[in-house]
C-alpha cells in the first residue's frame, strides 16, 4: 500500500473514536443546565456552541477565498 492510504486509515479510525471523546467533555454543561431549569440559560449555551463552532468555518471559508482568488489572477 501506498503511504497515503495508510494515512487515510488512520485518519478514518481516529474521526470514529473521536465523537465518544468528545462528548464526556459536556458533563458539568449539561449538569448545570438540567438542574437550572432555565430555557433562557440553555438557549444561550447553545447559542454560544453554535458561534465557537461557526468562526473557525467562516475564518477559512474567507482565507480559502483569498487564496483562490489571488491563484485566478
């Protein structure tokens, strides 16, 4: 096998493990919020995720644009 298949493997395990990693990160989130009872709390949390994860998506989507823009020309 060539060497990038076996990084493509690796890659693809990795991603599979990830999501049971991630989610125990949570666990004082989503403590607080099932004990407060507060909807406007929870709303806001969620909210906030949506933003952090939202950023890094929009700051490469710009960069990427520049890139090719500054290639076509």
């Amino acid at each position: 096998m060539h060497k990038p298949v076996y990084k493509l493997i690796f890659s693809a395990i990795l991603l599979m493990s990830l999501p049971g990693n991630l989610s125990a990160q949570c666990a004082m989130c989503r403590a607080v919020l099932e004990t407060s009872g507060d909807n406007a709390v929870a709303e806001g949390i969620n909210n906030g995720i949506i933003y952090l994860m939202a950023i890094p998506y929009i700051l490469i989507g710009v960069l990427l644009f520049f890139v090719i823009r500054k290639i076509r020309s």
